[in-house]
C-alpha cells in the first residue's frame, strides 16, 4: 500500500509560525513521529529535530535560560520536538523559546495530553496551536483504496480497526498479535508513570467493562462495585483513559425536556482493533453477538475523526428518553443539528416522535451499509 497523507498535514503546516508552537497529541503509536517527519521533510528551513526519549535532546533542554536556548538555536528556523511529554518542565521551555528566541518556529508531539497539556498547554495559552491523531480515519484510507476495496475491508475494520501498522499489515493472526502488543506494552504506560498509580489490573478490569458496554449507558456505581473501587475512582480513571486516547465518552443531548435523560453517559474507542484486543476477540463479523455495538463504535469513532481532522468545533451527544426513544448520535455545531441512527441491519427507523417535536430543525438519517460511506 502506498503511503497514506494524513489530513493534518496542510493544517499543522498552516500552523507553523514564527514565536508561535504547533502541539499533536495522540495515542501511542498512530503515527505522530511519520507525521513530523514529513513535515519536517517539506519544511523550508534549519530544523532541529529532538526527542524526550533521548538523554541528549533532554541535556541540551535542560538549561532553562536564554543564553543556552539562543546558542542551541542559532540559525535555526524550526524546533521540533518528538515525545515531548518526556521532557521535564516542557512547558515553560517551550514558553521561554518562543518568546525570547527571534522567528523560532516550536512543533512538538506529545503520547498523552494530561501530561503535555499540564506541562505545556497553560504556559503557551495564546502561543500555541492544539491538534490530535488518530488512528487511521476511512477519508484518509480511502486515498490508497477504491470503493470497492473499502466495502471488502469493512469487516477488518470492524474486528481490526485502523491503527496504521494494523491497516498496512498483511494477514489477520499478524494483526491481533499486534493489537494485543499495543494494549500490553503501550496503552496504559502513560497513565502507569503516574506516580501513585500503579494498579493496572484494575484498570484493565475497568476498560474491559466499557468495552462489552460499548453502546450503553454506563453507571460508574455499578462499575465500582464490580471492580471493589469508589465511583469517583472509577470517573477518574475513565478520565486518564480518555486523555491518553483510549476512550471517549458521549453525554445525553437535552434543552431541557424533563423526560430526556442527561446524567448518564456512555463511552466509546476511538479504535475497534484496540476494544476487541481488550476484550480478547477477534472473531469474524458472522458469529459475533456484538456486530451492532461494533458498527456504532465504528461509525461513531469515524466522525468523531473527522471532526478532530478538520476542526469541525462539532460536540457529539446520544439522544435518550426516559419512556425509551433514543438516537444513537446527535452532533451539534453552531449552526446546525444532525441526528444519526447506525444500523448493521435493513431496519429504517423513522425520526422518534419526541424528537422531531422537540427538534424540528435538527436533519435525521439512518446509516447503514448501504450508504455508510457518505458519512464518513
């Protein structure tokens, strides 16, 4: 398969100013280093390219004075720094470069934005630009594979989802081996540096409840008491997860009906390949118990993607009723409201009564196999 262009690319690249910083964020392993190398590669200019997992590139930081950083740069017209969030006090470094250095350029990717973000994202308010990877999104696939292609890969991308080395790779025993690599040796690491955090059973216990719940709502009482945790510890680990890209979570949409259900929450993977590696199933789509739950997640995790890759500024919601009508997904924006039902199946549900008296204004379609492509 020929390279894929991720979507970011021109967007990151408009971004890349002088005294200003580019920030990308995003999972272990979807593809921030390649992408800095090609930005790098099409730069025109001296960079400097560093990385916080090496002991050289922390050495040359670790000097926080104006002296030292107007040496290391001299001549230099873009800093970029790979793994950044290995870098102690990454943040006010970073301030102090593109404050004090003249026309210094500052892109740096970060594996986990509770990190980067504390240590970066308060000191470089107003200096710096925010994006996030994912895993490959269908729009970006679909450069390097026709129609056809992409309707004969779906079930992989149900079962394998869309981390590059998984979409690149041949053979499907190839790609769980690599999957459950990912969640074995890299998902929680970030989140387990923590000091004070050291349960990773748990944790894993936790993520394994979300994922056969993927589609549902989620009590986090219930949670704790089949982990033996506190409901607050339970939130605060759903957080860490969702800050590190695993998980992200969908409140209930409501302007106030009393009868629409808001409190609750359910929560999603921005992956398929990472819930079911989680889940230890692998199983083709024709025996499973869960293909509707793997669709939504699918479809789902697709446009939270394509917001995230254009900057859409979409907020996404599930829409629920207290006498059982519900929407799989609402998605507003500041100027229009959609509402999405995702079917595996030829069911064509029609717009829920209350809804469409509640929303007249928001647009309803049901996607299904047919016509899924035209939403993503």
């Amino acid at each position: 398969m020929e390279p894929v262009k991720r979507l970011l690319e021109e967007r990151v690249r408009t971004k890349i100013l002088p005294n200003k910083a580019v920030l990308i964020f995003g999972a272990r392993r979807v593809g921030k280093t390649i992408l800095l190398r090609q930005i790098i590669d099409k730069f025109e200019g001296k960079v400097l390219l560093l990385n916080g997992e090496d002991l050289d590139s922390v050495s040359i930081l670790n000097e926080k004075s104006i002296s030292n950083y107007s040496h290391i740069l001299d001549g230099v017209n873009l800093l970029a720094i790979d793994e950044a969030q290995a870098i102690p006090d990454i943040g006010s470094k970073l301030k102090l470069i593109v404050d004090e250095i003249p026309g210094i350029s500052v892109v740096a990717t970060g594996s986990s934005s509770f990190d980067l973000l504390n240590k970066a994202g308060e000191p470089l308010v107003g200096r710096s630009s925010l994006f996030y990877l994912t895993p490959f999104s269908q729009r970006e696939i679909g450069q390097v594979e026709n129609a056809l292609e992409t309707r004969q890969n779906l079930e992989s991308r149900l079962i394998y989802g869309s981390y590059p080395e998984v979409v690149t790779m041949s053979g499907y025993d190839n790609k769980a081996q690599y999957l459950g690599d990912i969640v074995n040796a890299y998902l929680l690491k970030d989140i387990l540096s923590i000091d004070g955090l050291k349960n990773s059973g748990k944790m894993k216990d936790l993520l394994r409840l979300i994922a056969f719940q993927v589609g549902n709502e989620v009590s986090y009482d219930e949670l704790g008491k089949q982990l033996g945790m506190s409901k607050n510890t339970v939130e605060k680990y759903l957080d860490l997860l969702s800050k590190v890209f695993v998980v992200f979570r969908l409140g209930g949409f409501s302007r106030n009906l009393r009868k629409e259900v808001v409190k609750a929450g359910k929560w999603y993977f921005y992956d398929n390949g990472i819930r079911n590696a989680i889940i230890g199933n692998f199983g083709p789509v024709s025996i499973r118990q869960d293909v509707g739950s793997l669709w939504e997640n699918y479809l789902i995790s697709e446009r939270v993607k394509q917001n995230l890759n254009e900057r859409l500024n979409k907020e996404f919601y599930f829409w629920r009723t207290y006498d059982g009508q519900e929407i799989d997904l609402i998605e507003e924006s500041s100027d229009s409201l959609t509402a999405l039902e995702f079917k595996w199946g030829d069911k064509t549900p029609v717009v829920p009564k209350a809804f469409g008296i509640a929303y007249p204004e928001a647009s309803f379609s049901v996607v299904n196999r047919d016509n899924y492509l035209s939403y993503l």
